[in-house]
C-alpha cells in the first residue's frame, strides 16, 4: 500500500476553493455577493473580530435565547464576554466572561446563569499547567470545589452558547495559510458545569462536502467527546475568521433539567446563528390582580388574585420557588373556585428583596408567616382558612413557617390552618438522606460507575460535612467567597420534629416516579410521625408523576394532583 504524502483530489479542491473564498473579497463586483451581515472587516485580530457580534439560538426552528458578545483588553489578556438572554418570559440571563492567553486558551472563565434573580455561578481559574474550579449551582445543597484538573484550551458549559464555538474557530484559523486550514484540529475541552470533571476534546475539520454551505462560508464537522458528547457543524467566514451559524442536529438537555422535569424532550436540533442584533426579551405577563408588598418590613412581593365572592372567602398563599416554571393558569383556576390566591415570591427572587435564602431557614419561614398574616387581615379573607402551598425544596421552608422550633410562641405567630406541600419530605437529616439520594439520581443519569459516586459524594456531601465540622463560615477560593450558612441550614433541619409540632392538617404530595426525592423517603417519614403519635399529616402518592407533580404550562401540577388537592381542602371545611 502507497503512502500518501500529499493533498488528495479532494484537498486540493478544498484548497482551492478556499483560497477564493480568501480573496474574494478583492474581487468585488457590481452584484451583491449573498454573505454573512454586518460585514468584517479584511484582516480582523480577535478583539476586533468579535466585538459586538450578536447571535441567535432556536430549538427546533423556534428561537429560545439571544446572544451577544463583546471584547475588551484587561493588563494586556483579550477578555470576551458574552450575555445570554432567553426569550419567552424564562426570566434567564446567563453571563459568560473568558480571559485568553496569547494562544487564545482560557486562564479564567466565570459563568453566571440568573433565574428570577437567582445566581448560579461557576468559576475557573488556571494555575500553571492546570485549573480548579468552583461550582456554587443554586440547584445543589452546597458549592462543589474541583482541583488538579489539566489546563484545557476550550472552556464548554451545559446550555447552548455562540462563545466556545467563536472561539474555536478563531482557534482554527489563527496564523494558518489556506493550506494549514486542511489540516484537522484538536484541543482539549473542559465543560465547568459538568457534575464530576473531566477532560474531553473538541476536532474540527473542514467538511468535505461543502455543498450546504452559504457563499463565503466554509463549512467544518466537529466532534465534542466528555460528559456531553456532541456532533455539530460550524460555518465560517475564513476571510474574516468568524462563526456564521452552528448546528447540532441532537441537542439534549443534561441530567439536571430532566431529573427535575422527566417530560422534558429527549432533545432537538440547536442553531445558533449570526443575526445583525440581538432580540429584547420578552415582558412576562403576570396573573390578574394587584401587586403587594408584603412581610414585617415590606420586603416581600405577591400578586392577589381575589374570587368573584366579595366576603367570607378561603384563600390561598401560593409559594414560588427560583427555579419553578409560570403559575399563572392554577392561581387563576383556583380563583375561580371561590380562594383569594396570593402568589408569593420568597426572600431574594424575583422582586422580593433581600438576600435569597438557599435551605430551608428560619428568616424565610418568619417571611412567609409575616405574609400570610397581612393575607388574614385583608378584607373578605377568611382569617381560619388560609393554606400554605409549595412543591420542591422550597416546601422546607414552607415547613418551617408552620411550626418553627425556634419560635417563642408558635400558635400566636401562626396565620395558616392549612397546607399542601410537595416533592420535598424524607426520612432523617436532608443533607445526609436526601443528598445521598439525589447522588445516586445523577450517577444513574450520568452512568457513572462506583469510583465516579464516590469521588463526587467526596467533592459534595463528604466535603460540607468536613467544612461544617471545621467551623468555618466561607468557602474561600479563587478569589470568591461562598457562603456555608446554606449548608448549615440543611444539615440542622430536622423535618419530623417540624411536621409533628405543626399541629395543623398537611397534604404530601409526592409522584411515585420521582427519582430526585425518592417518595420512600416520605413514606418513612409519615410512617414514622403515625407511629409517634402525630396526627393530621396524609400522604398522597401519584402513579407516573416524577419531581415537578406534572407541571405543564402554567399550571403547578397535573390535574390528577389539582383534583386530589381539592378534595383534601373541601374536606377539611366538611369536617369543621
């Protein structure tokens, strides 16, 4: 067999038709040519190239999410950053800032992702030949902390982004002549997002059918290995050294997004593509009703929805937690029924200021009575029927609220008769029971095998363990500061003894398929407070249903779940 030591037939055609596309520029003629708008400059460096470039993203031909990137020089390091904002009333922003090494390799990347004003941040420094990173998900019970990893040349995250592939492409084409561009490239990639670190790579090559690209485009395959394998096309503008529109005909949603919402699409097909300016978000339209300040100082915001019946109604605090779709179509159904509803922001999200309250703590169980008692004494509120509702880990503090050990006089403080809470209880200490639990969830997820569980349960629950045993307040490293108080508060609560000093009727709700807060865990739990002798809690299991209870659109759960809820809530006036 004959060794191959030139250009195939193949290559030179690629060649050739790559050096006319770099100098067609030259050769300009009186019929506009159908290329790539705004249009680049003839010899752009990186700084230049980038700055002001807008993109939009669509998932399966519907646009989700705008983008835009801009460039600056901080001591000499070209420094990109790029903002995020996902369209549709999602109330996400994601900001994303990369300092580049003269090589165009990150030496420190920071990701925020903010829904309804809730920070999630990662953060990656490098240190010689290799990086630590500090993740703080909101999502999770504490910051993970990663170290000893090596240096990548490309920085990935989980949610889609013009950013790595911009620079990709710049990383392709920097110093190369046309011939250089048939070679293939590969650089190792770190997604920062990723549950448990590892390294991956990134090959790009020139496609060798170029029929689909647009004229002064050049299209190129990539192969992305690691923890989110993906097979995508680039174009680009090689005369100009610019991304014009990417692909990903499988994109999926990682374990995070489908453990907390099983009817989530497996996945669909990504673009991102250059646009002239980025698209304004949209305004989300609240329920109908009036806007209330709320709380012992004011800092807390709901919106009322009140019944047709002008006295003498029930009503309803509805409790919606950072990371918890739209509830708009239950508040107002619920109104219809004949209950003042109060959707309420807890302490930090959305308009509701302060700082936002991570684990179930007294000072947003306090908020949320000091709420419900402003509900009791509105006008028509019928001051001893007033339930609580919350789904989620948000549920915790909505627990707390109905009886706190701390409080000095529990039934003096307390203005709910009632609540429904959901996708949230288990047996023993949460930060042991249930962040073992949700552990073993994304293992299965991940498919990672037993070293992999154990080196995470070492970098998460082992490490707060350790953290909190030390006394220390603040995670300090890489120039942030975490706070642990979070952790404290997860590891403190103690949910049998807050449901037994409750002494008021409250429904569980729990989906039987839920693999994020596995419903054994509240079966336990019931089964233990029944054997103690408390009375007043049922527990509700519903077939099929997984952590969000069937959340769709802008209802809170499913009908199944709706209709269970009501019953319980008519039989209680029945019986008083």
């Amino acid at each position: 067999m004959s060794r191959r030591t030139g250009p195939t037939w193949a290559g030179w055609f690629l060649l050739f038709l790559l050096a006319a596309l770099l100098l067609g520029c030259d050769k300009a003629t009186d019929e506009a040519p159908l290329t790539p708008t705004p249009e680049p400059s003839a010899t752009p460096g990186a700084l230049a190239a980038l700055d002001g470039l807008a993109f939009e993203i669509s998932l399966d031909g519907e646009p989700v999410a705008s983008e835009v990137l801009e460039t600056r020089l901080a001591d000499g390091a070209l420094v990109v950053d790029s903002v995020v904002t996902w369209l549709g009333g999602a109330d996400m922003v994601e900001r994303r800032t990369v300092v580049l090494s003269p090589i165009l390799h990150p030496t420190s990347y920071s990701y925020e992702r903010r829904v309804r004003g809730v920070p999630s941040t990662w953060y990656l420094q490098r240190q010689g030949g290799q990086v630590e990173v500090l993740a703080n998900n909101q999502a999770w019970f504490g910051p993970v902390l990663s170290d000893g990893l090596d240096a990548p040349g490309l920085v990935w995250d989980s949610s889609p982004s013009a950013l790595p592939l911009v620079l990709a492409v710049l990383q392709f084409t920097e110093g190369k002549s046309a011939a250089q561009l048939l070679e293939p490239m590969q650089v190792p990639v770190l997604d920062v997002t990723a549950d448990l670190l590892t390294l991956g790579s990134l090959r790009m090559e020139l496609a060798g059918d170029q029929t689909s690209a647009v004229i002064g485009t050049m299209a190129l395959e990539v192969k992305l290995t690691g923890p989110h394998p993906q097979d995508l096309t680039l174009w680009m503008r090689p005369d100009a050294r610019l991304l014009f529109s990417a692909e990903f005909p499988s994109w999926s949603f990682d374990c995070w997004q489908r453990l907390r919402d099983p009817a989530l699409p497996e996945g669909g097909h990504l673009r991102i593509e250059r646009v002239r300016e980025g698209r304004a978000a949209q305004q989300t339209i609240g329920p109908s009703g009036q806007v209330l300040r709320l709380g012992d100082d004011g800092s807390l915001q709901g919106r009322l929805l009140l019944p047709e019946n002008p006295q003498g109604f029930p009503a309803m605090v509805l409790v919606q937690a950072w990371d918890q779709p739209g509830v708009l179509a239950s508040a107002e159904a619920w109104a219809a029924r004949g209950s003042a509803v109060l959707v309420l922001d807890p302490v930090g999200v959305g308009s509701s200021e302060g700082p936002f309250q991570r684990g179930p703590s007294a000072q947003a169980a306090q908020a949320l009575r000091a709420a419900g008692r402003a509900l009791a004494e509105m006008d028509g509120v019928d001051a001893d029927r007033i339930a609580l509702v919350a789904v989620g880990d948000v549920a915790y503090s909505a627990a707390l609220a109905l009886a706190d050990p701390v409080a000095s006089d529990v039934t003096a403080d307390q203005p709910f008769t009632a609540a429904v809470l959901g996708a949230f209880a288990t047996d023993g200490n949460p930060l042991v029971e249930l962040a073992s639990d949700r552990v073993l969830a994304l293992a299965a997820c991940h498919g990672w095998n037993q070293n992999q569980t154990v080196s995470y349960l070492q970098r998460s629950l082992y490490a707060w363990q350790g953290w909190l045993g030390s006394g220390d307040e603040y995670l300090s490293r890489l120039g942030r500061r975490v706070p642990l108080s979070p952790v404290a508060d997860w590891e403190r609560v103690d949910l049998a003894q807050t449901l037994s000093a409750a002494n008021l009727p409250v429904l569980i709700l729990h989906g039987d398929d839920d693999h994020w807060t596995p419903v054994d865990g509240a079966e336990r739990l019931v089964e233990r407070l029944a054997t103690s002798g408390s009375q007043g809690l049922t527990l509700r299991t519903f077939p099929g249903l997984g952590n969000t209870l069937g959340q769709h659109g802008d209802y809170l759960w499913s009908d199944a779940v709706d209709s269970a809820v009501w019953e319980w809530l008519e039989s209680l006036t029945r019986s008083n």
